[in-house]
C-alpha cells in the first residue's frame, strides 16, 4: 500500500558539475559539503560524455525482476529527477534519467543511474528535506532492491 508524509524543507543549493565530473560522487560530495543529508533533486540537466542506467538491449526472461544489467551511452544530452537518503549511514544519491544519445538522432535510454560523466556544464538543483528522516533500506516486497523508507505520518 502507498504511504506519505507531509515534508518540511530546509535550504536549496545550485550545483553545477563540470566537464570530466563523475556525476553521482561530485553531487554527493556538494550535499555533504553544504551538510545535505537528505532531500529531493528536482533538476538534473546537462550533457554527458558517457551514461551507464540499468538496462539491457536485449529480450529477457523475467521483465517484473530487477535486471541485473546495464546500458550505456555515449554523448547523450538529458535530464533525470531524484532523491538524497542514506543506506547505512552512508550518502545514497538516487536519480533516474532520460538522455537522447546525439549519435542517434536524439533516441532515448531512459532508467535508474549508475554512472554519469559529465561533458558540459550539468546543472542540478538539491532541496533539502529536514524532516521526516529519510533511508534507502532492502524492502523485500520489491524483491530486495534498497527503497525510500520514512516515518509514516
């Protein structure tokens, strides 16, 4: 069943990651810099020299399980949205991108992100959330993948 709760902001950063940045650890390294713990990322916008999303490129067997494979993409311009918890402690940025790879007229790959290089300036706007407590934790309903978890309020 679906869960929320009200949320209270804190402060916003701007952050511009910068041609030849690994995207995911130069964010997490500003969030941690500015004492970000958690948040939302509600702008994610650039282009990228290379792009690594869970995916795949052929027929699968199960299309309800998590795949354990990858795509990735070169020269590609796209945006993506996402989150800013903690799995054990740890700083866990979580983005989902769309991103149209130049060389093929523009077509989209689209999934959850695991590598990012950045070619152009990204732009990318974190807001903080001060309140609930966020964490990514193993939730077995979704077979074993690390979800967003929060007070349920």
């Amino acid at each position: 069943m679906a869960f929320g709760s009200e949320i209270a902001r804190g402060r916003s950063i701007l952050v511009v990651l910068e041609p030849g940045d690994d995207a995911i650890p130069a964010l997490a390294a500003e969030c941690a810099r500015h004492g970000i713990a958690q948040g939302f990322i509600p702008v994610f916008s650039g282009a990228f020299r290379r792009v690594t999303v869970v995916g795949t490129d052929h027929a699968i067997d199960d299309e309800d399980a998590p795949l354990p494979e990858a795509v990735t993409v070169r020269n590609a311009e796209g945006f993506g949205s996402g989150t800013v918890a903690t799995t054990d402690g740890e700083l866990v940025i979580h983005l989902h991108v769309s991103v149209g790879e130049k060389a093929r007229s523009a077509a989209a790959t689209t999934g959850h992100l695991l590598t990012a290089e950045v070619q152009y300036p990204v732009e990318v706007v974190v807001e903080e959330i001060v309140a609930p407590e966020l964490a990514r934790r193993v939730n077995e309903a979704s077979r074993g993948l690390a979800t967003l978890t929060f007070p349920r309020g």
